[in-house]
C-alpha cells in the first residue's frame, strides 16, 4: 500500500486530507511542521509528500530545496499554499516539486494530482557526481553543484562561449536510458518543431546557440516551450549572445528560458583543470589514431595551462590532437607546445641592446618614446601571433586602447573586431 506524507501546520486541514486519502486507500503520515517532516522523511522514504509552503518555523520551499540538495529528494512531492501565486509554483516546479495545489484543495483536484505523482513510479537516478569531460576543480565543481539544484522539469540557460561545455551540461542533466536529442541543424525548428519534441519525448531536448534564431525559428521555440510537458521533455539551450539585449529577439522566449539560468565558465576561468583535461584529450587521440603511448612533460603542461584559449575545449582539443600525431617522441615537450602555439621567446644580445639604447637616448623625448612604444609593440605582437586581444592582456593595455596606439604609431596588427 503507497503511503503519502502530509506536511501542513493546520490541524484541520492535516485531518481532512488524512481522512481522503486513508478512504482512497493510502497509508498516510502526519506532520505539522518542517522538523517534523525532516524527522519523518529521514525515518523512512514515503511515495509521496503534500507538502505546505508557508509553515512557522521552515517554509515548505526551504525544506524541498534542502531535500534535492542533500539528496533527499527519492519522492515526487506536491506543494500546497493557500496563499499561493504564480510566483511560488514556478518556484516549486523549477525546484523541483511534481505539482502545485492552492488551498482551500477540493477534491477532485487533490486525487488526480495524487494520481499522476504516483503513477511517476521510481524516479530517475542521481546525477553523477562529476561533470565528465570538464574537469574537477572547484569552479567545476561549483558548476555541477548548480547543476543539481536546476535538475527539475523547467526549462535551463546555458550562457555559454562556444566550446566551454554547454553539451557537457545537458549530457549531466540527461536521465540514462531516456531519449537524447541535440540537432546541430536548427533550420527545420520553424518547419517541424513537433518532431522535435517527438524525438525527445520523455528525455532531453538540447539546442545550442538559440541566440541565432531567426525570427520564424523563434515561433518554433515558443511552440516547443508551450507543449514540451505534454511531451515529459526537459528543454536546456545555450547561446553565447545576451538575449535580454539582443535585437528582435522575443521577450516572451527570453523570460521563459531564463527564468532558471547559469553561466558555463570558459576554460580561462578554471586552468587548474587544463593539465588533466590535456592529459586526458592525448590519451584520446592515441587511442584514436592507433599510436604508441604520449605523455605531456610538466613544463608543456604549465605553457598549455597559461594560454587563454578563446575557443575553450574545442581549440585545446584540437591542439592536443595535433601535437599526439606529429610528436615524434613518447613525451610532449614545452618546445613543441610553444611551437604549435606561436610562442616565441626572443633572444637578444646585450650589445643589440645596448646600442637600440644609445640611438634612442639621441631622440628627442618624444620622438625617442615613440620609437620605444613601436619596438615594444611589434615585439609584443609577435610574440602574441599578431593576436591583439592576447597583446592587451599581456601588457595590461585596455584593447580599445591599445588599437588607438597601434594605429597612431603605424603599427600593423592581425585583423579582429573590436
């Protein structure tokens, strides 16, 4: 026999639902407040809880937030308030809670909600306890973290650069043994978004890059967003743009997905992972392209973990793809990795030096601190590969700035956008 707990601080209202389910042939459990219902969840995992929202010592939604982040979370739970909003059921939801009920609950209401929790059965498995593929130092782990919190039936933002994982993310959210389904062509989205749903019902939808929609593959969105829940489909989307600034983008689809959100931090933001995820990217390629066993040397390690990578994993995956098929010894050395990257270390003798010096100290001022600022730049610029945003970086010149300089000096740069 299922047996329900009932979390609510009103006598009246814990009698009149014990003495409707009892008669619907549910074994059924009381408790008046949030300690109560630690207590009791803690003694054993009921099927289902009816849970109170506003209770005098721990609030119903503080309690369900607790449950998913310390795994308590093994039942499908439905919240109740009789001072419930819109506000608070979204809250629930995206927390979480199967269901919303508002008091006074009649009836019929309360069975059919009871009904289809209990017809949920088992529910899915833990998330993993890592984020493959991205690392395991606390920015990673932080990010996993939020992960869990955000593992419920509403939509989930990714804000994302391209290559920093937002795959990654929605692969961890998948429920194993569920449908999977990341089109990497979005032109069909405003021809047959019901496909779509199709494709994924019961499991994951992922659509990277929405930030690109046109304004009829918006219309689609909005169609998959309205009826996703007939479907049981979870909908994760990334994008690299800002959506709430974005031209001709719909407000509509813009509060919907970003109603739960989070930020994927770029490669640059967690390099304590880069050695392992280096390592781990070799192993791949040698198993991929059948060759003899590679090792990076600690030094060739630290170069690769000092670059910025603007294409985040992606561009560290095909770097490291390339230096385990044209290295030619079992270990990767710092040479060949400052080599592929363009790192040049310039050596110049101190008699150079010296009469670069003498020739500048016959300038005048100005004319003598123009000709070092060019000679610096130039040699900052090849060191950089001709790479601008890396240059400002490097010498801590604001980039707009130091375009302004390079142009007034005459110095030529590789082309990017401002």
């Amino acid at each position: 026999m299922s047996e329900i707990l009932v979390v609510d601080d009103e006598p009246g209202i814990r009698d009149v639902l014990q003495q409707i389910l009892e008669d619907e042939g549910y074994d059924v459990r009381l408790a008046e407040n949030g300690a109560q219902a630690r207590a009791a969840l803690q003694e054993r995992t009921p099927d289902l809880v009816l849970l109170d929202i506003w209770m005098p010592d721990l609030d119903g939604l503080t309690l369900l937030k607790e449950w998913v982040t310390q795994g308590g979370l093994k039942m499908p739970v439905i919240m109740m308030s009789g001072h419930g909003t819109i506000k608070h059921a979204m809250e629930a939801t995206r927390l979480g809670a199967f269901d919303f009920l508002e008091k006074p609950i009649s009836f019929k209401p309360l069975l059919e909600a009871v009904g289809r929790a209990m017809a949920v059965g088992i529910l899915p498995p833990p998330l993993p306890e890592r984020l493959a593929g991205l690392g395991s130092g606390e920015v990673i782990t932080d990010l996993a973290r939020r992960l869990r919190q955000a593992a419920t039936e509403a939509p989930l933002f990714l804000a994302a650069e391209p290559g920093a994982g937002s795959q990654a993310c929605a692969r961890f959210l998948h429920v194993e043994g569920t449908p999977w389904h990341a089109p990497t062509d979005l032109q069909t989205l405003s021809e047959s978004p019901m496909d779509w749903l199709q494709a994924a019902k019961g499991g994951l939808l992922f659509l990277a890059e929405i930030g690109t929609l046109t304004p009829m593959q918006q219309k689609g969105l909005q169609l998959i967003l309205a009826r996703r829940s007939e479907f049981g489909v979870r909908l994760v989307c990334s994008s690299r743009e800002n959506l709430a600034v974005k031209e001709g983008y719909s407000r509509e689809i813009y509060h919907a997905m970003t109603e739960s959100a989070l930020r994927v931090p770029p490669l640059r933001d967690h390099r304590e992972d880069i050695p392992e995820l280096a390592q781990a990217a070799l192993e791949g390629s040698v198993l991929r392209h059948g060759l003899e066993a590679k090792r990076f040397s600690e030094d060739a390690l630290k170069t690769l973990a000092g670059q910025n990578w603007p294409g985040n994993l992606d561009e560290l995956a095909s770097v490291v793809d390339e230096l385990a098929t044209t290295s030619t010894t079992p270990t990767i050395e710092q040479s060949e990795v400052e080599a592929r990257l363009g790192i040049i270390k310039p050596v110049v003798p101190v008699v150079a030096v010296s009469h670069e010096v003498d020739n500048l100290l016959a300038l005048p001022l100005k004319d003598a601190r123009d000709a070092f600022e060019r000679l610096y730049l130039e040699a900052l610029l090849k060191r950089c590969n001709g790479s601008v945003s890396r240059a400002a970086e490097e010498s801590g010149i604001e980039r707009t700035h130091l375009y302004r300089v390079l142009r007034k000096l005459g110095v030529r740069a590789g082309a990017e956008k401002l």
